[in-house]
C-alpha cells in the first residue's frame, strides 16, 4: 500500500516538477506586474492570465502525455487539455491536465500498440499524423463537455474544504500528516500533486495563497538541522550538520535532513510542531505566497513573497518554525540514543527507492553474510557491460589489501554465478538478481561508485574478527584485454557541452557512437531505455549510457565516446554528471577504458580537472 501511494504522487509530481520554471516565471510575473505588485505594469500583467489558464495546464498536460506514451503521447495530451481548459474557463485546470495528459498518452501508446506490425507500407506518416489528430480531437471533446466541468466541480469541492479548515482554525492541523509524508519522499507530491493546483486556483482569485507555504517552509526541518549541530553526542553527526544546514536553508534540498529525523524516529515531532506553529501563524496574518516554491529555500520563500509586509512575515513564520523545532529536538537529541549517520542514510536511501516504486534492499537468508564466508561478489547490471563493471573495479581495488582472497568480478544481472556470495545490484533490478542467484546476499545501491550501502558492504567484507575459516585459493580473474587504439578515438571526445536534460545527453552520445560506425542507429533509443530500468548515473558526477542486453546485437565493434557538460546534467535527485561516456561493447575490449576511468577517480585533483578541460588530449591520454 505504501509503495503504491509513492508510486502515484511520484507520477503525480513527475508531472509537475520539470515545468517548475514556468510555474517560477509565472509567479514572478504576478509578484512584480498586478496592480498590487511590486512593480505594477498594466501591460506585463495581462500575461498572468494566459500563462495561468493556459500555458502551465499545457505544459503539465504535455509532461503527462508524455511519461505514458512518449513524444506522440506529449502532442496528444497537449491537444487534449485544451478541451478541459475551454469547458472550465473559469479556472485553472491543473488538476484536469494532470487527468488528462495521462490519459491522452495512454490512448495513443495503446493505439501505437494495436498498430505493430498491422500498418500498410508507405501509410507510417500519414497514419501517425492522423491518428493524433483524430484521438486528440475526440479526447479535446470529451474534455470539453465531461471532464473540464467535472474538475471544475471537484477543484470547488476541495477550494471549499481549505476554506473551512482555514476559518476553523484547523489548517494547522495538516502538519501532522506533512512532515511525516516528507520522510517518507512523498514531499514533492504533496506539494505539487495536492497543494499546486489549489493554490493556483487561490493566487488567481485573492493574489496569494497559504498553500504554498505548507510544505516548502525550510524552517522545521532547519531547526532539527541546527539542534543536531549543537547537541549530537556523534562528533561524526554534529560535523556533517552544518554543511546540511547550507544546503537545506540555502539549497532548499529538504532531503538532506531525512537521515537525521530517522537516526531519531521520535525526532519528527519537532518539526510537525514547528510546522503546527508557522502555520497558525501564517494562518492568523492571512499570509501567502503567490507562486510555488521549489526548491523550499529561504531564497525562492522571499523571492514568491507578496509586496509589503510580506517578506517580513514570511521570515517571521520561518523563524517561528525553526526556533520551535529546535527546541523541541534538541532534548530528545541529547537524551536517545540513535543509530549512526551512516545507517540513517541507507535506510534513508531504501525509504528513497520505495518512493520510486523500487525494491527494498534483500538480504538472502534475513542476515548478512559473515566475512569469512565471503569468496566471491558480483556486481551484476542489466547488460553487464559499463556500470557494474566500474562498480566492480573501484571495489576490487578498495578491499584487494585487506581481502586479496575474495574475487570481486561484474556481470549481467540474469547471468549471475551460482557461486556467488554477495550480488550488488541496483535497487530496481533486485527482484532479478534473486531468481538468478536465490543463494546471494543481495546488497541494493542507488549507484555504483559512491553509495552508503557499498560502505557498508567493505566493512562487512573486511570485518574478520569472526571466528575465520581457511582462506580458498584466490580465483584468477580475466583480465580486461589492453585499449584497442581505436575504441576511444579523438573524433569521440566531445568538450565544454551546454547542459541539457538526461535524455538528450543519452541521445547524443548515442548518436555520436553510431556516426564513427561503433553501432546502429537502433542502438539509441535501447540506450534511452536502459536508463529508464535502471540510471546509468553511476555517482561521482559520471554517467555512461549503453544499451540494454537485447540491444547487443546492434553494436558493429567496441568502442566508446565521452561526452564533457562542465555545469553538469541533470540525472535527478539533485546528481549531476559531468562526464557523460557512452559505451558499445561487443566484447571485453572496452573494459581497459573503464578500468582507467575507475582509477582516475581515486585522483581527485586529476579527476576535477578532466570535468572542466577544454583539453581533449589530456582525456584521451588519462583514459587510453
């Protein structure tokens, strides 16, 4: 039931969340331009409007088409929602956009589907065309006369229901169920599935909404923050504070703090009264903001602030969270005790898969493996062919002087040794990994370079004051062949890239593998769909997309291309990569290259350098 609660409002927020902008730029426009703006301009204002009714309804109608049904599934829903806009002029119809977007890509992949294989020979385009056309301009109809005024009402029925919670004084209330939801990285979908399109509907009738500010308020989770820096008896703990307290206050990446809540599970009350308390004061001086919030940073808090005496209250409502939720933590800090930081974040990094509708990690048996029992671990992707097998070298290397008994060795994910001990695997592919290797202790990570868990698997390794048995023979491994000159070549090295979404990065280092002949053109979109099984972000500011298992068939010869975005790209969740490497491999030759990017991690003055170079030589020389 959880994971289906995640699951929904991380759709619902997916939704949302890459229009932001927009929704940013919209706010602005209201807070500077209307009558009451900060700088009132009667023809810059008749933006609001439009940009509110339609513009933000299209996007979000678009980005919804478009995770169910790809590019024709974004123009359809685009299409669709104009028909909910039109038979609900009176409001903005977020919400129906967020029904309808959905809905339109499903027609049209459904459509797509039941087209496989069953569409005359020279119709493609014009049957493509068309049928977006005609479903766009039925779903358009439909939206018109059923789903608009049916949103219409619903939007009233819930507008209401905020009324009634404000003039009794219960809103406060709604921070029982926030904070704790927050935790749990249900925060962007309160925030931007529930709260976005009420408080749209507010900020167009009275210039500022309340809603804004339940969730995105930097304040509680700043006051846990600052008790933990004062009073933690973790030296570890009160040295990490700070630092998260910049990225919280300042960042506004409430993530930061989860861990620290869950090292003290009893510690959420402080921020839930802290909150109860903003609130109500929020509520008694009828504040609002007039656009959303993201990220929930005391910088967009002011920048969304209403003229006046707006920004004083905000500041004030923050305070009044963050003074009451350090009070309230920090006795119960100096008094519990509490698991490490360290364990906090993996289960903060479980809670965060679970959000994402991924598997919580597994362990074979209900315990740990000891380390004497520990022979043979076994990085396992879904290819086997790029980020397992870096994963595997960067262990290899961490643990070779403590272990040199154990073989640490990578493979894919269905093709796992049936002597393998310990299997480390993405968290979305685990329930793989046990049908090939049901006898494996499955350690799950979110990546595969620098994740908590892959901490936590070395000190269990190298923890030998259990009772020891013989050590076995060390395996030999195969040695990855040396560098083909012609498996990284200059025409592969790509600097001083503008930034770009994940996609397009894929994208172009996919297209860049197939113009120097290393795969097929069919080879990008398996390149873009293996990303969606599991990220090919492997932490350290390196991503290397390749194709899936099923696409190894369409590369020619080995070789590989990296691609350089020196302000990075987004790969979500607040990671960025740099060094984008794209990866074609038909057999072992292109792990000498992965070998020695592994290796140039360890150097990190090294390493910072080839994210910013502009020197091409000095790639294909670290690399080669």
């Amino acid at each position: 039931m959880k994971n289906t609660v995640q699951k929904f409002g991380k759709f619902l927020s997916a939704m949302v969340m890459p229009n932001i902008g927009a929704f940013i730029a919209w706010g602005f426009i209201t807070a500077l331009f209307i009558a009451s703006g900060w700088l009132p301009n009667e023809k810059l204002s008749g933006l609001v409007s439009p940009m509110l009714n339609n513009l933000l309804p299209i996007l979000v109608a678009y980005t919804g088409g478009k995770l169910v049904g790809g590019d024709r599934g974004g123009v359809i829903g685009a299409i669709a929602v104009m028909g909910v806009i039109v038979g609900a002029p009176d409001y903005p119809m977020l919400m129906g956009a967020m029904l309808m977007g959905p809905v339109a890509g499903f027609v049209i992949k459904t459509f797509d589907k039941a087209m496989e294989g069953n569409m005359p020979a020279g119709f493609e385009m014009l049957i493509n065309n068309f049928s977006v056309g005609i479903l766009g301009m039925i779903l358009a109809i439909i939206g018109c006369y059923l789903i608009g005024p049916l949103m219409a009402t619903i939007l009233v029925i819930l507008t209401a229901g905020v009324d009634v919670l404000v003039s009794h004084s219960l809103l406060p209330l709604a921070a029982i169920f926030i904070e704790p939801a927050k935790v749990l990285f249900l925060n962007n979908a309160i925030n931007h599935g529930i709260f976005t399109p009420i408080a749209t509907q507010q900020v167009a009738e009275a210039g500022k909404s309340i809603m804004f500010m339940l969730e995105a308020n930097p304040g509680p989770g700043l006051g846990v923050l600052l008790a933990y820096w004062a009073f933690s008896p973790d030296e570890t703990t009160k040295q990490s504070a700070p630092g998260a307290v910049i990225i919280h206050f300042f960042g506004g990446i409430h993530e930061i703090y989860f861990p620290y809540v869950l090292m003290n599970p009893q510690v959420i009350i402080a921020p839930i009264i802290g909150n109860i308390c903003a609130i109500t004061f929020f509520s008694f001086m009828k504040a609002g903001l007039v656009g959303p919030t993201s990220p929930g940073s005391i910088i967009s808090f002011l920048a969304m602030s209403p003229k006046g005496s707006g920004i004083i209250i905000t500041i004030a409502g923050v305070a009044i969270a963050t003074a009451v939720s350090f009070i309230i933590a920090s006795p119960i800090i100096k008094m519990s005790g509490s698991k490490s930081l360290e364990e906090a974040q993996a289960a903060n990094a479980a809670a965060k898969a679970a959000s994402k509708g991924q598997a919580a990690p597994v362990v074979a048996n209900g315990e740990p493996k000891a380390a004497a029992d520990v022979k043979k671990i076994v990085f396992a992707c879904d290819a086997g062919m790029g980020s397992s097998a870096m994963g595997a070298t960067k262990f290899r290397n961490r643990i070779k002087a403590e272990r040199p008994d154990v073989t640490v060795i990578n493979t894919s994910v269905d093709n796992i040794p049936a002597d393998c001990d310990i299997a480390v695997v993405q968290t979305i592919l685990v329930d793989r990994a046990v049908k090939s290797a049901p006898q494996a202790q499955m350690v799950t990570i979110g990546n595969f370079l620098a994740d908590p868990a892959l901490d936590a698997l070395y000190k269990q390794v190298t923890d030998m004051s259990a009772p020891s048995v013989e050590a076995a023979p060390v395996e030999e491994t195969v040695e990855a062949a040396p560098a083909d000159d012609n498996i990284l070549v200059e025409e592969g090295v790509k600097v001083g890239l503008a930034s770009v979404s994940a996609e397009e990065a894929i994208t172009a280092a996919g297209t860049l593998l197939n113009q120097l002949g290393y795969v097929d053109e069919e080879y990008i979109p398996a390149m873009i769909e293996r990303n969606k099984i599991a990220p090919v972000y492997m932490g350290e500011g390196i991503a290397i997309p390749h194709g899936t298992a099923d696409a190894k068939n369409r590369v020619k010869k080995s070789g590989i291309v990296v691609l350089q975005y020196p302000d990075g790209v987004d790969w979500g969740d607040g990671e960025k990569a740099q060094l984008v490497i794209g990866i074609a491999g038909v057999g072992d030759e292109h792990l000498a290259i992965l070998g020695k990017i592994t290796e140039t991690i360890c150097d990190p003055d090294l390493f910072a350098s080839l994210k910013t170079t502009d020197d091409v030589a000095l790639i294909l020389k670290t690399f080669k």
